[in-house]
C-alpha cells in the first residue's frame, strides 16, 4: 500500500455544487442524456454564483457510459452552460469513482498553482446505456457487406441464426469484471460470506436508507442540492424518485435473491438501484475566493485512493480511508459526518465489520488492533445510494456534496465521503466544513 505524506500546496476550497434527482430507469431511455443532465443541475448552479463566462481554467467531468452523441461530455456540457470558448474541459473515467475523481484531479490542480477555479462533476445517464450485438451477428453483417455479389448476399442472408441477433446488454457487460468474472452482485456476495453478513441485516440496512431518504425529502433538507429538471416535453422531475418510504422488513423478504440463488444476501431491494443523474461542484483558490467574492462551505484536507482484489472490491474503503486517516493522524472516532457509498447494504455492512475485525485490520491493513466502530447516526445520514440510486459516473461527487451540505446542517467540522469501485479500487476524500 502506497501511504505519502500530503504533499504542501495551496488550500482548496469547494464553494458550491448542485445535481440534478436521481431517476429510476424504468426499462427503457429516460428523458436526459449525460450531457442533457449536466446542463440541468449546472445552469441554476452557476445563475446562483454569477460568474463570468470565462471565469473557469477547466471543466471536468466523470462519465462512464459515454453514448456516441456526447463524445468527450465535459466539454459538450461546458459549451451549453455557456461557459467561454477558452476554457479546456476533459473527460475522466474510474468506474463508480469517477465523479469523485473529477473533484481530486480538480483539487491537485489547484492545489498546485496550475488553476484558480474548476467546475468538477460528475454525468451518467444508464438508462441510455446501448444494446450491442453478438459477435457472431457482427461478423454476419461484415460478410454481408462484403459480399461481392448478389448470390453471395443471397447465400449470407440464409445464414443467419434469430437467436444470433438476440441483443447483448451491454450495462450487464460493464458490471461484470472481465479479469475474474464476477459481476458486481457477486462481488458483494463474497464479502457478505467473508464476514457472516446475513440476509436480514441487509435488509434492515436498506429499509433505513429508504426511511432516512424519505425524512430528508419531507424535511426540506435536499434544497438547495437538488435542482429540479425538465425534460424536453415538458415533464418536471423534483425528486429521487427511487425512494420507497414504505419500506418494510417483510416487503424485502419476499425478494429472491439475484446473483447467488436461493442462499445469496443480495436482493434488488438491498442493492442501489440503476438511475440517471448528475452533479456539480465549485472548486476554487484563494485567489478566487477573493477576485469573484465567493464564501466557501468547504476545504479539501486531502484524497486518496487505493486497489485489491477485484472479487472483494466492496472492500476498497476500508483501504483508502486507513491510508487517509493515517496520514491526517486521526482516528474513526475523529470524523463526524461519512458518506460511503452504498453499492449493496451487505458491502457497506462489510466494510463496517472489516474496520472491527482484528484479523484484517492485522492482515490487511497492518494494524494492531481494529481501526473501530463508525456510528450508524453518522453514517449516510439522509440514506444513499440504495434508495436514491448509483448513476456510477456521478455518484463520487454527490456523496462529497452531500456530505458538506450535511455537515453544515449538523454544525460539524470534518467528514469523509468513500466508495468502492468496480475492478477492485476505492477511494476517499476529507473535507472540513468553513
């Protein structure tokens, strides 16, 4: 494990973001592109802080699935917020870190003097995700469009099997690692086995994520985060709608398991769902601070980002928050507020046990004794990604969001936002609040 000391720069501040609901897909293409999304959160965002057109040094963006139309997002989306001409914008993918991953390239760059102030987000839309075809029907239609003549074009009609133009579905595809062939259910199966996660404590960690989801909604305590969209026919979408308030340990336990049947603990009530949504943040220096008189909410202390094993890759926060907090010399016990990203209720519920376990900490983490226990009140305090979605591009940054908005609700100073990553990475930022 790579654990360097921060390396001096200039503090970083982040002074607002936005995202826009996180909508279900419901099984077929939502209203918003990446792109259509990003612009939706954006607008009202950069209306809020007024700033010039040419204010930015870059734009960056987390996107995954990438449709054809959209090449290079971040620079598509940076054009339609109408941002100058002049400013650079790129593209950044690390799986389900990559919105978190637009905000750490954001916050070395200024931290190192080669920027004043970068809009870093995070974009995916997987209800566009594309359906592909079998190999063998590609080859089909290459020997059909090189056929040289029209017996040769009859013949290869005549070749074709229905069951080869089946489509491929190509999120399936995305979610399943190529190196040791186990989709991303299966990977949360396993550690849910590695530390006796059984079937109810996951569901009870789901049903509290649609409970804390639903309170905070009523509340009023996503305003301001949320920005509402509205789709080119007109239909306005305020809220998550993923979100189920009534909820119910008995509603679950009627769900079959989906990847490890009829024993598995992973359900598609206590897995995060499959939404499309975006998220913006406003990262700047002090001298940015100071030339377009903006407050900050927050500075970035520091980031990090570590890797193991693809089949435990759930595992990856217990990693990359380890080599975070030992190099800030705290504790778990120091951080008030955390963001851990709800791929599955039995990953997150294994990483927890991981931090308490004396064998991996010793093993895994050289320790000598477990890390700690992280209290549950300060835990995804307004729910996750189990109850308002995992659109994989964008979720990294809305736990960082969320968490500084929530960190000022509470009057807290410190947070860590965290995630694992599908090819067995993680990473993890701490932040205090201003």
């Amino acid at each position: 494990m790579i654990n360097k000391p921060i390396t001096p720069g200039r503090p970083v501040y982040i002074v607002d973001g936005a995202r826009t609901p996180f909508l279900k897909t419901r099984g077929k293409p939502g209203p918003f592109s990446p792109v259509d999304l990003a612009v939706q959160c954006g607008r009202p965002l950069l209306m809020r802080l007024d700033l010039p057109a040419d204010a930015f040094n870059q734009v960056i963006l987390g996107c995954v699935n990438v449709v054809a139309g959209e090449m290079n997002p971040a620079r598509v989306a940076a054009l339609r917020l109408g941002l100058s001409e002049l400013t650079t914008a790129f593209t950044v993918q690390i799986n389900c870190g990559s919105g978190m991953q637009s905000v750490d390239t954001a916050f070395r760059t200024i931290r190192e003097g080669s920027a004043e102030l970068i809009l870093a987000g995070g974009a995916e839309a997987l209800s566009h995700a594309p359906m592909m075809l079998q190999d063998e029907a590609v080859e089909w239609l290459a020997g059909l469009q090189t056929s040289k003549s029209m017996t040769d074009k009859m013949r290869r009609l005549t070749d074709i099997k229905l069951q080869q133009l089946k489509p491929v579905i190509s999120l399936k595809k995305g979610l399943t690692d190529p190196n040791v062939g186990l989709n991303m259910g299966q990977t949360a199966e396993v550690i849910a086995h590695l530390f006796n996660i059984d079937r109810t404590a996951a569901d009870e960690y789901a049903v509290a994520s649609h409970k804390r989801l639903a309170l905070a909604q009523r509340e009023g305590w996503l305003a301001g985060e949320v920005m509402p969209a509205i789709s080119p026919d007109g239909e306005l979408f305020e809220f998550d709608d993923g979100v189920r308030p009534d909820s119910s340990l008995a509603s679950l336990a009627k769900l079959k398991p989906v990847f490890e049947a009829p024993y598995g603990k992973v359900t598609a009530g206590n897995s995060s769902q499959i939404t499309d949504g975006a998220s913006w943040l406003v990262l700047a220096s002090e001298e940015a601070l100071e030339k377009y008189n903006l407050t900050p909410r927050a500075v970035i202390v520091d980031s990090n980002w570590s890797a193991l094993d693809p089949q435990i890759m759930g595992l990856g926060p217990v990693l990359s928050v380890n080599q975070l907090l030992q190099r800030s010399q705290l504790g778990l016990a120091d951080i008030d507020l955390w963001e851990l990203n709800e791929a599955f209720a039995a990953q997150v519920l294994a990483c927890l046990a991981a931090w308490e376990s004396a064998d991996f900490c010793k093993n895994a983490l050289g320790l000598d004794a477990p890390l700690g226990r992280i209290d549950r009140e300060k835990l995804n305090i307004d729910g996750g990604a189990v109850s308002l979605g995992h659109p994989v591009g964008t979720s990294g940054n809305r736990i960082v969001l969320h968490l500084m908005n929530a960190m000022h609700r509470k009057g807290v100073k410190r947070g860590i936002a965290t995630e694992c990553i599908g090819g067995g990475q993680s990473g993890a930022m701490l932040i205090e609040a201003v």
